[in-house]
C-alpha cells in the first residue's frame, strides 16, 4: 500500500516537475529577445538611445519583447555588423551609413560634402519621403531600416591651427574614415587625407604622425580628444548618419503587429538620439574649453566657401548616388529651404 502511495506521489511530483518546466520554458519562449550592436561608448547619445529603446519597447510591448544591448564593438565595427545582420549571426546594429555605402552606394547621398545647413534640415530629410527611399533600398541587400540616428557633423580636430578659413587647411595631414569621399572632402578642403583605422588614428595624431583628425565634433568630449588635441573646429564638413538596421530575415519572422512596433519605437528612441545630440553640442564647448581646448565655428561666408571647393565631388559621386536619388535629394533641401 505504502509502496503504491510512494508511486502515486512520485508520479505526481514528476508531472507537477513537468508541467512547470513547460509552464518555464513557454514563459521563455514568449519573451522575444533582439540584440543590437554598436561601437557607441555608454557615454555618447546613441548607446543612451538604445537605452531608450531598450525602455520604450519594454513598456510598449508589456514585455513581449527585450532589447539587448551590444555595446563598446564587442561584435565589431561597422562592417562586421552589417555583415552579421546580413547573414543573421546578429539581430541589429546601428552603422555608419557611410560604410552601408560600400554596399549600397546611394548612402552615400547624406554624406557629401555641405549637404545640410543645419541639424534641422537633416531631421527633416531623414524623417521624411527621402529617408524611406534610402530605408527602402536596404531590402535588396537583406536588411531592413528601422530608424535614423546620427553621429553627427563632423569637424576637424588638430593641433596645428584652427581652421576658420579655407586657407587654413592647407597642407594639414588629416585622418579620415577610409572611404573614397571621406578623403575627397579633406583632400578639396585643401588638406592631405590620411586614411586611417580609428584604433590607430589617436596614437598617430599623439605622436605627430598626422595634423589632425576629422571626426564629430560632439565627440570630443567623451572620447576625451582635449588631451591629445589642441583645437576643435566645426567646419561641419558632412552629415554622418547612423542608421538602425535590423536582418530582414529575423524582421520577417516577426507578425506584422510586432514589425510595426518595432519600427515605431526604433524610430522613436533614434530621433531622441538627433535632438540630443544637437543640445549636447550648443553647451558642450565651455566644457572642452575647460580642458585648455580652443574651439571654433566657421562663418557663413567660409561654410559657403567650403561647400564651393569641395562642389566637384557631386559631379564625381552622382553616377554612384544615382541622378534619381541626388536630384530628388536637392529638390527637396530646395523646398524645404524655400518654405523657410
């Protein structure tokens, strides 16, 4: 009889055992997990937007679904990233969109030299028609976009001279991103691009190897250029965007509901990321200034005088962009500066 009970029990705890290892395991399961990468630091605006991401869409979707966060590179720089989302060894990152240009060379529209006047204008390019047209060209190449965030306009960091007119330039080694318009840009401005790894371009800039650097200005701060870097300028010579892109395969797997929440809360954080980015900017030069930094902007008249000088890479870069999408592209800065 005791030998019964002990098999009823036993029988018993093995199925209650059971169910709540399935109970565990469905419960696992009903939380979907995405895990995004970036090269970002927790410092800059765009680790604090997927932050923002990673909150919003736990609110929004009661849990049903989790971001991961993938910071400091740990899954490798811009490339590496885009190719994992590609082969689905990574669920999203956040790129530069000027090294999605080595596979869609119409990224490279945002990028050219003196594009937009100002963070405002660039808002209303990516959030608008011309945007989704860019997004939409990401779906041949097995990805899908799901919202723009941005390192910014990049400036020239050096130690040499500020540079507050175009002759200033002249002659000055400067490390650019190893990308064909990244060292056209320096090259029209009137200095020497030097293509370089980020990973070896402080050491060179702190031994003399090169004069300068040609980076975001906001950046400085917490990547901390003051001790290597004597003068900050905002020459704002291009817009560096840093689209949030997710593997199309992984998206696809989603039901339409989610895919839409997806992209709405995606958009959402990566918007907060722009405007951040522009407040951090107007009040970030007494701080590098703090640290004996001397910073500088240009005037209307030399932004102008830039954008001429560097004007034939247009002309260069318009077979690769396509005419499509680079007169579309001005025509719509044009309105949108007409309604102004």
């Amino acid at each position: 009889m005791r030998a019964k009970r002990f098999s009823v029990l036993l029988a018993l705890a093995v199925a209650f055992a059971f169910g709540l290892g399935v109970f565990a395991a469905s419960s696992a399961e009903a939380a979907k997990t995405i895990r995004v990468a970036t090269v970002a630091l927790p410092e800059t605006t765009i680790y604090q937007g997927l932050d923002k991401w990673q909150k919003i869409m736990a609110e929004k979707s009661k849990g049903a679904i989790e971001i991961k966060i993938l910071g400091r590179a740990v899954m490798g720089g811009d490339r590496e990233m885009i190719e994992g989302c590609r082969l689905g060894t990574l669920d999203a990152g956040i790129v530069s969109g000027s090294v999605l240009a080595n596979i869609l060379p119409q990224f490279s529209m945002t990028a050219l030299p003196y594009l937009f006047n100002s963070h405002e204008e660039a808002n209303a390019y990516l959030d608008g028609p011309m945007g989704q047209k860019l997004f939409a060209l990401l779906e041949e190449k097995d990805l899908v976009g799901l919202g723009w965030s941005s390192w910014s306009f990049r400036g020239i960091w050096n130690n040499v001279r500020p540079i507050a007119k175009p002759e200033d330039m002249n002659g000055l080694k400067i490390r650019t991103v190893e990308t064909p318009l990244d060292m056209g840009i320096v090259n029209k401005m009137g200095g020497v691009a030097t293509p370089m790894a980020w990973s070896e371009c402080l050491l060179g800039l702190r031994q003399g190897t090169v004069d300068g650097i040609s980076t975001t200005y906001g950046l400085g701060y917490p990547l901390k250029l003051y001790e290597i870097a004597k003068f900050a300028s905002q020459t704002n010579q291009y817009y560096e965007t840093a689209p949030l892109i997710m593997g199309k395969k992984l998206f696809s797997s989603f039901t339409p509901e989610e895919q839409k929440l997806i992209k709405e809360t995606a958009a959402e954080a990566m918007l907060s990321t722009r405007i951040e980015q522009m407040k951090y900017e107007q009040g970030v030069q007494p701080l590098l200034e703090a640290k004996g930094v001397k910073v500088n902007s240009i005037s209307k008249e030399v932004f102008e005088a830039f954008r001429e000088k560097t004007k034939p890479l247009y002309d260069e870069f318009r077979p690769k962009v396509t005419p499509e999408l680079m007169d579309a592209s001005m025509a719509f800065l044009k309105a949108y500066r007409e309604k102004k």
